[in-house]
C-alpha cells in the first residue's frame, strides 16, 4: 500500500515539475520578447531598416543574452497586433545580424600631408 502512494507521489511530483520548468521558460521567453522589442524597436518597425542592428549596441546585446532564444520562437510568442505592427522578416534577421560582429568603421584618418614646398627645394639644391 505505501509503495503505490510513494510511486503515486513521485510521478505526480514528476509532472509537476515539468509544467513549472515549463512555465519558467514561457516567462523568460515572454521578458526576453519585452527587452528586444525595447531595445530594437527602431529596427523591427521599418520597412527598410537604414541602421543595421549591429550598430545599435543594446539591441544586440539583448538578442545575444545568454540561454540562447531563437528569434522563431520569439515570434510565436507574438499576439495579433504586435504581429501586424513589426516587420517579421526584420525581427527574423536580428540574431543573424548580431552575431556578425560587425562594428561601425574606424573614422577615416586624414592623409598624410604632402611635404613642404622648401624641403623639395633644399632636395633639390643638394643635387645640384
């Protein structure tokens, strides 16, 4: 009798325990969804994004958060009307996008300034 209740306690605490690690990650994929939708909000509205992501430096550190959270599914998570307002190809490519590396070029150097008009003439005189 008590080794069927302990084996009953064990696979209903068993269960359980997978709706709340279950719960657990809808939570995480839920807050994720918020900080990318924060950070990123200027990239996921446009029709033709000018400014990668990359450059935008939150944005990226957001999708990059560690665990790992594929976009894909970032986007099941999406209700009706956030689906109607972003771009979901944007919102597709952000992952991809950030984890290029690519940062904004140097700024250009200026070139080297051409030399004196006197040191040509002493060059000049000296072969002479």
């Amino acid at each position: 009798m008590y080794k069927r209740l302990a084996v009953l306690f064990l696979a209903c605490a068993v269960i359980s325990n997978h709706k709340v690690n279950g719960d657990t990650d809808g939570l995480l994929i839920l807050g994720r969804k918020v900080a990318i939708f924060r950070a990123c909000m200027a990239y996921l509205v446009a029709e033709h994004p000018s400014v990668p992501p990359a450059y935008m430096k939150k944005c990226c550190e957001v999708v990059t958060m560690k665990p790992k959270i594929d976009m894909q599914t970032i986007l099941n998570y999406c209700n009706k009307n956030e689906r109607e307002n972003l771009r979901m190809q944007n919102l597709l490519r952000l992952q991809p996008f950030c984890e290029m590396h690519h940062y904004p070029p140097p700024a250009a150097r200026r070139p080297h300034p051409p030399p004196s008009h006197q040191a040509e003439a002493r060059e000049l005189e000296a072969v002479v």
